[in-house]
C-alpha cells in the first residue's frame, strides 16, 4: 500500500537487492484510497504530501491517536492537514516546514507489550 500510494503521488520506485529507492522531481498530489486504513501507510503518504504543490485527500484513512499526533506535529510546523481522527484526510501542501519543538504522544503498543510483560511475570511467580 505504501508503494502503490508513492506511485499515485508521482514517486519512481526502484526495488533492487532488497532495497527501495525512491525518488521523484515533483510530487503530484491526488486522490488516494487506501484498502484498508494502514496507520502506517497514512502516516507516509501524509509525510510525502505535506510538500506537494496542491492538495492530497486520503480516503479510508487510518484514525488512530497517532495519525492525529503526527498531524498536529505538521501542522505546528507550518503544514495544513484537516480532517486527522477521520476516515478522509486532506493534506494542502506548504512549500517548506519549519523547525519546531514537539512532545510526541506515549506509543500505546509498547505500553500493551510491557502490560504483558508484567500480566506473565505475576503468572509465572504464581505457579512456582
């Protein structure tokens, strides 16, 4: 999906080796419709966006915390993003982002894996 997104926006993919190269000489904004709403690819194709000359719609995007944290942070820095939280972003592209100091969100998966952790360190002191 992140490649297929890259292609739409005007990015020449080279897979060689196992690596991927990617480049372009503009970034064409457009209309993307992810498969399935990939936090991931949501956050990349945002990412690409913000510099694009024109604007970028993202159907079916990922709505979780972090896409509205990442946005937040790019709009902080000069970005203007809409719609971060919902199923449709659109993304206006600004011709350069400025420095900023930001406090990215607690990452809630590695709080889950730690929770885990502890959940099996009680079971395992309770079976000895």
């Amino acid at each position: 999906m992140h490649l297929k997104a890259f292609k739409e926006l005007g990015i020449n993919i080279k897979e060689e080796s196992g690596a991927i190269n990617c480049n372009t000489e503009k970034i064409i904004p457009t209309e993307i419709h992810l498969d399935f709403p990939s936090v991931g690819a949501t956050e990349n194709i945002m990412l690409v966006s913000v510099l694009a000359n024109g604007t970028t719609v993202i159907k079916n995007a990922a709505m979780e915390p972090e896409i509205v944290d990442l946005a937040n942070m790019l709009n902080k820095m000069g970005a203007k993003i809409e719609g971060a939280g919902s199923n449709e972003i659109k993304i206006t592209g600004v011709k350069h982002l400025k420095d900023v100091s930001y406090n990215v969100m607690p990452d809630r998966i590695e709080a889950g894996t730690l929770l885990c952790a502890v959940a099996e360190t009680r079971r395992k002191n309770k079976t000895k």
